[in-house]
C-alpha cells in the first residue's frame, strides 16, 4: 500500500523561501507547527505576544501528508505539518504504529512532535523518537534545503544529522520531511493494576532487566500500573507471573501520555490558581526518590517523573542534577527562570557551537531552548 | 572506496618517493614529537621505528596503508588529554585506533600525524546487574562485555562479525551493528553515554545513565562520527536480558530473489526475528567448507531466521515463518533442533567473510544498504556486473536491513585486478545510492568511500556536515580527510567519472 500525497500539500519551496528572506534581513523566525507545545519552553526572544522585535513565524500547517507509506519496508515518509492523528490512524489502518508512542496533544503535528522529542509510555521499553528517525530534510539557518539519512534501517554515510534534529526544539532547522522506522502494533495488549507503596519505584527496577513483554510502567499515588504487549501466548504467561488486576482497557496510558489523566488536569489547575509549577524529571530508572516535595507521578518505570511544586527552578535544577538527570519546566514559568536544565562550561560551549554550525545567525527559535546556546558574537555581528 | 592507486602507493612506501630533503624532515619530526610525547607517556608507549609502526599501517581494508609520524599508546584519561593538548598546540593530525577491524580504512593513519592506540583501555570499570549497564573504557572488546554479562543473564546486543576481536571504542565510532540489530538495534541504540576527549583536551560527559539528557542529543552525533569529532574514553552501554528462548529457522530456496522476496513477507505478517539474513551458494558453500556446520551445499540461497523471546511467542513466531518460507516455494525448512546445532549454524555465518577469504587470495568486502523491496532487482544487476568484470561475488548479509555485503573475490597480485574490483565496488554502491539507499549501512566511510560520498550527498548537505566537524574540531586536526569529502575532491571524483578512473588525485587535502 503506498499513498501518495498531492502536490499542493507540498510547500517546502514557501518555506524555503521564507527562510530564505529572514536570511536576508537577519529577522528571527519562530516556527510553529500544530501550536499544541507553544506553552512549552522558554518564551524566547521571538516569542513577543506584540512581536515587537520583528521576528516572524513560519507555519508548517500547509506542508503535510504522508509522502509514501509502504508497510513491508516499515518506513514512513511524512511532511513535518502532518498531524498525529492522521498519522496515527494511516499507520493503525495497516496493523502499524510509532514504536515510541508520542504524546498527541491537541493539534500536534509530526514536526512539532519530533523538534520536543516527545516520546511516551512505550519509551523505556522500545526505544524513543530519535531512535526511530532514520532520515530527515531540513531547512538550515541558511535557507539551505538539506537530506540526511534516508529511508533504509542502517546508515551510516554522514554524521547523524537526522538523529540531533530530534529535540532540538527547531533551533537547529526547520524539518521539512521526515522517514521513521515503525513496527508491527502487538496483537494482544493488556494493563495490569497492582498496590504499590507510595513513591516505591525500586519495585520497577527488577522488572524492567526481565524479557517481560513490557511496554508500560507506572506509579500513580499507590497504584502501579504495567501494560504487556505482544502475541496473546506471551501476554497472557506475563499477566499470571506479574499478577494484580487485569484492564482490558488501556485507555489510561493515552490519558497520562496526552496530559488529559486527572493528575495533569489537576496540575493545570494549581499552576493556574496557585502558582505551581509542573516539572518533568528525566533519570536513570534507578535513581532514588528525589528530594523534591510536591506532587509526584512516575512514569517510564521511574525514568520519567513528574512534579507538581512550588519549590523555585533552581532547587529543581540542583536536586535533578545531583541525581545525574535533567529537569524541564512543563508549564508556563510564572519568572523568567530557565524552562531547560541549563548548560554549563566546555558542553555549553560544544552545544552553543553546534547550534552555530546549523544556524550561525541563531534566527530559528531564538531564546527558546537553551538561551545560553544563543548569546554569540554572531548574534551581535547579525544585529549590527 | 578510493579508486585511488596515487594514494596508496605514495603512502605505504613511506620515504622512498618522498624526496631527500622530505624524508629527512619528517624523521626529525617524528624524533621531535617522539621526545615531547615521551614526556607525557611512559617512553616505552611511544613507537616510532619503522619496525614498530609497520603493524598500525592499515587497518580491516588492507589495500591502504600509510605510516604514522608515530603511535603513541596512553593508558590513563590524563595522558589522553595531554597528548590531544600537545596535537592542539601544534596542529599535529591524530587517529584514534582501536583493534583496527575496520573495513573503510576509518583507522588508516594519518602521515604527518600521530595514531593514538586505545589498546591499554582494556578494563571493564563496573558491571552492574540489577541496573542493566556496564562501563567500560573503549579498548574492550564487544564479545568481552556479553561474556562478563552472562553470568547475570544479561548480554551487550549489537554483535558485529568481527565482535571477538572489535573494540566497544571502534564501535561508538562505526555505529556498527550484527547479525541481530534487526529487532535490537544497532549501536547507538544501546549505548547510553561516553566520556570524551575533545582536540582541546577537555573532558567531557554526553549522554546520561536515563533516557535522555540536556541541551542537543549530542550522542547522535558522536555514534557513527568515525573518530572525527572526538576521542572516547569511556563507554556507558545497556545491558538487556538474555531472551529466555532462540530458535533458529533456515529456509533453502531454489532462487536468490525467491529468498529475498521471503523477507519482505516475513515482515509482512508483522513478525520482527531477532536476525534475519541471506547467504548465496558461493557463500553457503564457503562458510560449509570452513565450518562444516551443516548448510545445504547444492542451494541458490539460504534465509537463517532467528525468533527470539519468551517461549510461547517464539513457537508461535516459528510457525508463522515456516509458513512465510513455504509459501515462497522454499526447497528445504530446517529447525535447528538443540542450541549447539543453533550456534553452529550461525558459526557458518558469523565466519562467512574469512571463509570467502579462502577461496581467492583477497576479497573486498561492500557494505550498501538498500530498501528491502530492491533486493531482487540489486542482485540481479550485480550477478550481471560480476559476469562482465570476470570477478566473482558471494553474498552474505543482513537481509532483513537491507544491508548488503557482496564480497567480490580478486587477487591483488595480477595487474589491475584491484582496480577493476575497486570500479566494480564503487558502481554498486552507486546502485545502492540510485535505487533510494546509501553508500554504507554500517562500516563506515572512512577513507574508502570517500569518493561515492559526493555521489550520495550535495555540496551544500557535505559543506553542512563541515560546519559540524568544525564546532568540535576547528582546526580539523582528527582523522583528518576521511568520512567527508571536500568539495574539491568531489569535483575531481565527476572528473574520474568521466575518464573511468585514470586521473590520478592529488594528495588529500585536509579539511
Ligand atoms: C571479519 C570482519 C567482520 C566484520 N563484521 C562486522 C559486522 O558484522 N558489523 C559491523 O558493523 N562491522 C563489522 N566489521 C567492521 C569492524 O569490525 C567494525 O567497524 C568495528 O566497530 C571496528 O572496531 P575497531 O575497534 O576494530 O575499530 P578500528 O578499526 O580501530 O577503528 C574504526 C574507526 O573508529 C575510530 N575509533 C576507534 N576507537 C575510537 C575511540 N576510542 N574514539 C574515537 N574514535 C575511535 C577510528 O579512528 C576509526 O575511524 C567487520 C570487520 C571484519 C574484519
């Protein structure tokens, strides 16, 4: 089954084109996609509400579609505007899906999906988005049109430009297209409840060196929830050896991995009314329960965790980094405190000059990632 | 591959083309940074005789050899970070080696410049069972950390052929993969972080022992970066439990292309074997003779289909694929009935390339991925290719990548024939490149592909891969001239097109 999109879903040369006048006038250039994560991140130079420093936006909305689609090959090629959704369902309708199982907040597209490196419940299990990009194009800081990777499962001609595109928050390019790898949907998935103590993540790290066919696990308040995944044969010998509740039902996983699940409504509420911040916390699974307080929920078999907390960022920061993590803001910062786990020393340095290589005039998403990758001589020279 | 005759020859003699004068100024050069080098290491880590320097010549891809300035072997961080601050300070070209199994001369050395030989880097530092990783320094051999592993029911995934004698460091740098990347990936999948050094001297940690880190997925960059972006000094990998059942199915079929067209529809039914790979019957019967594993000898093609998990899935798995293999009119359908016959029958395929190696005096080895639905259609244009250039191809690969290895069987010692075979090489990876694949799937380009780099890529994308090698190299001081080609080179290369391969290149230029 190969789809072909129509051409008029086709509008890299606009893009391009647009890039290509920001160059010009050395004008910052905010990229947007499906708007799903614009409360994501910092705010950014680019980010003005009265866009009062002259920056643009560059809506990726009109370059969508899937460009082929062949289920044997297990590749996809789709245009960075495609929405999930779509997505999503064209992979479903052939017995497919994306092995790391990204958020679908409202509107999300494809580009945006992957620019946040956005993976979900499957993550620890299957891999993540960039493990599962094989090529990419990409418009770079130099209106350049440029192709890595391709479509084929093992490349290794050029460094892995598609890979570092892959949370990069589009401030190393605009993607234009991108191939991922997808795989076979399990025929059988079931989520298994359990009681857990609070806050008892060391109960997942025994499970997680297993062959279990694994391919959720979560703790919420004193429930630990496992999804299997797999042939009915395998699920079904894991669901008796593991033991607890069985759900048919998985629609809990979409709910934590969407941001609609009770605890993150409730976290919108709080940081609306009363200030608090939400946190995602990314460890080694077996990193001890962290000295933060506030509200807590784990996910990826306690690799990721989320926090609900008044505690500032910058205890936040400390805390994580002790634990070897890093910590990112997930709500709109009541201060000007950094959204990022902020870069310090020689791999600020390399990361500031890798930001250069892709885009020396630092137009794309300026200010929105890393602030401490965007203060350049290059930047003053562009400003001049 | 470098049709690239001027280059090899110029190398490998070391002085006697040199001039006088040149000759005599490169071994004060040599005596010069051995001296200074000696004051960073132990005297006897530094090598600098022509008898000590002649095993590091090349590495896996023998037909290029050069010889280093000097090689110097450190054995602590510290010593890398002085010797990577000396190289710095006085613009002196480094190669990192590591066992020196590598097919695209990425370990070539450099003949103004130092190779840093990472073999005293041999320690696993810690295994942590309960945690599923081990860190380890780069000089360790992957099989080495699936031994050390096992006992605690775990094992390092990525099991590249040569995985006896390859480095973890070697490895990081290829992105290479194995008979089972199929379904667990290649190395930058199961590599979780490295401590590197960087041309400055500094020391840095990228990646994390989570999911993901801070700022830019800078491990992307560095696995698969061929040593040119940085040294790494420690590797941080994941470990995964061992499956509990493996079994071993192998198909024969009457043609290659009915094979190939099997793997396709094993994929279809939504089935992911842990390995999935071909042998043609020069290959079958080469990789018989040598290890006298039990392969059917008088087959087109062999499919060896590895399902691997927990035991219900894995007999469920078995049968689906014995009913894909019949379905594609397979002759014969074998299941490997204990795990000794399981081994063995994968000893065949693990020691194909050095069997093939048997049955001519040299074989080149090509490593083009393409999309599974053009296998057919490859290997029937290079049956064809081998026909007209009197050279013969086994085929021997990871079928369910894509990921071809033809071994073209030559013998160096009659005139022209390294060239006919280096032309016959380069016009399949351009096949590969024209039919939606890529030049090299896990080997590498090093310096032997450097030439169909500019058939793969356009100047902008090469000038793009520059400026990253820039941001960690500025100077462009390690393993300078190989992985990328610069623009110049390209130019030169549509030249040789034209004129099949006569013009001879100038000597590299560094970048
Ligand atoms: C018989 C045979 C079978 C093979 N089978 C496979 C296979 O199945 N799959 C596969 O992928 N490959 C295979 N290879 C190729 C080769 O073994 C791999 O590329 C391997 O990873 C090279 O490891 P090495 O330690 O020998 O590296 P070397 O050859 O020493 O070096 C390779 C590259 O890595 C760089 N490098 C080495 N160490 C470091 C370091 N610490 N820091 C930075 N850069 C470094 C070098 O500069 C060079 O560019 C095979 C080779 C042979 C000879």
């Amino acid at each position: 089954m190969t789809s072909q999109a129509m051409d008029n879903n086709d509008d890299s040369a606009g893009l391009i084109e647009q890039v290509q006048q920001a160059v010009d006038s050395k004008t910052p250039v905010t990229v947007s996609g499906g708007g799903s994560k614009n409360a994501l991140g910092n705010q950014g130079a680019t980010q003005g509400s009265d866009g009062s420093d002259g920056s643009t936006t560059l809506s990726t909305l009109a370059h969508q579609g899937i460009i082929s689609y062949e289920p044997t090959e297990l590749v996809v090629t789709v245009r960075a505007g495609t929405r999930m959704v779509q997505l999503n369902e064209a992979l479903a309708a052939a017995g497919q899906m994306l092995p790391f199982e990204p958020p679908v907040f409202n509107g999300a597209t494809i580009g945006g999906v992957l620019a946040c490196g956005l993976s979900g419940p499957r993550r620890p299990f299957s891999g993540s988005a960039r493990d599962y990009v094989l090529g990419t194009r990409v418009i770079n800081g130099q209106a350049q049109d440029l192709a890595f990777g391709g479509e084929v499962m093992k490349n290794v001609a050029g460094y892995d430009v598609s890979r570092v595109q892959v949370g990069a928050w589009g401030t190393l390019g605009v993607l234009l297209d991108v191939s991922m790898k997808v795989l076979p949907a399990p025929e059988l998935e079931l989520t298994l409840v359990q009681h857990a103590n609070q806050g008892d993540l060391q109960a997942f790290v025994p499970l997680v060196r297993k062959p279990l066919p694994l391919s959720g696990a979560m703790l919420i308040d004193d429930t630990r929830y496992l999804r299997l995944s797999g042939s009915e044969a395998a699920v079904r010998s894991a669901a008796a050896e593991l033991g607890g509740d069985v759900l048919e039902d998985n629609s809990l996983w979409n709910s934590v991995r969407d941001h609609t699940h009770a605890f993150f409504r409730g976290a919108k509420q709080s940081v609306e009314g009363e200030g608090k911040t939400l946190w995602r916390i990314g460890v080694a699974d077996f990193a001890p329960a962290l000295e933060l307080s506030g509200e807590w929920l784990h996910e990826w078999a306690g690799g990721q965790r989320w926090l609900l907390t008044e505690m500032p960022a910058n205890d936040v920061y400390r805390v994580v980094a002790a634990a070897h993590g890093h910590a990112m803001r997930y709500s709109v910062g009541a201060t000007d405190e950094p959204a990022f786990q902020p870069l310090e020393g020689a791999m600020q340095n390399l990361q500031a000059r890798v930001r250069d290589s892709f885009d020396p005039l630092r137009l794309f998403n300026r200010g929105r990632f890393h602030p401490e990758l965007d203060v350049s001589s290059n930047v003053e020279a562009a400003r001049a | 591959m470098s049709a690239d005759p001027a280059f090899v020859t110029e190398a490998s003699s070391d002085a006697s083309i040199l001039s006088q004068q040149q000759a005599h100024q490169r071994i004060a050069r040599r005596e010069k940074a051995a001296a200074e080098l000696s004051q960073l290491v132990d005297p006897q880590a530094v090598l600098w005789s022509i008898e000590q320097l002649r095993p590091y010549e090349s590495d896996g891809l023998t037909a290029m050899k050069a010889t280093p300035l000097l090689v110097v072997l450190p054995e602590t961080i510290e010593q890398v970070q002085a010797i990577m601050r000396w190289a710095h300070s006085t613009q002196t070209p480094v190669v990192a080696r590591g066992a020196g199994t590598g097919l695209s001369g990425g370990a070539l050395p450099h003949e103004d410049g130092i190779l840093l030989g990472l073999a005293k880097f041999n320690q696993i530092l810690e295994l942590n069972p309960e945690q599923g990783f081990a860190r380890v320094q780069p000089g360790v051999r992957n099989l080495a950390i699936s031994d050390a592993a096992r006992p605690h029911g775990l094992y390092y995934a990525p099991d590249p052929s040569s995985q006896i004698a390859c480095t973890i460091g070697g490895n990081v740098a290829e992105n290479s993969g194995g008979v089972h990347c199929l379904k667990y990936g290649l190395t930058v999948h199961n590599v979780l972080a490295v401590t590197i050094v960087t041309i400055e001297g500094d020391l840095l940690d990228v990646g994390s022992p989570g999911h993901d880190s801070a700022g830019y997925d800078l491990m992307a960059l560095l696995t698969g970066s061929e040593g040119m972006l940085a040294v790494v000094v420690e590797v941080r990998v994941k470990l995964l439990p061992v499956p509990p059942v493996a079994k071993l199915v192998m198909a024969a079929f009457d043609t290659v292309e009915a094979a190939g067209d099997a793997v396709g529809e094993v994929i279809a039914q939504g089935i992911i074997p842990a390995g999935l790979e071909l042998m043609d019957k020069p290959a079958i019967q080469a990789a018989e003779a040598f290890a006298k594993c039990g392969y059917p000898t008088d087959v087109a093609a062999l499919l060896l289909c590895e399902l691997d998990g927990i035991e219900e899935e894995v007999n469920a798995q078995v049968a689906g694929v014995s009913k894909v293999f019949e379905q594609a009119n397979a002759s014969s359908l074998h299941i490997a009935a204990t795990e000794e016959e399981r081994l063995l029958l994968w000893k065949g395929r693990k020691s194909a390339f050095p069997a093939v190696g048997r049955l001519a005096p040299d074989y080149y080895c090509i490593d083009g991925t393409i999309p599974r639905k053009q296998l057919s259609h490859v290997l029937q244009q290079m049956e064809q290719w081998s026909a007209e250039y009197k050279l013969p191809i086994a085929n021997v690969f990871h079928a369910g990548d894509g990921n071809l290895h033809p071994l073209i069987m030559f013998d160096a010692g009659k005139p022209g024939e390294l060239h006919r075979t280096e032309e016959l090489g380069s016009r399949i990876l351009q096949l590969c490149v024209e039919v939606g694949g890529t030049v090299t799937g896990e080997h590498g380009v090093g310096m032997e592909k450097i030439n169909e780099m500019c058939v793969q890529f356009d100047a902008n994308t090469l000038t793009q891969f520059h400026s990253v090698k820039a941001a960690f190299d500025p100077d462009g001081l390690l393993n300078p001239g190989k992985a990328v080609p610069t623009l110049q080179r390209c130019a030169e290369f549509g030249a040789m097109h034209v004129h099949h391969g006569e013009l001879k290149f100038p000597e590299l230029d560094r970048f």
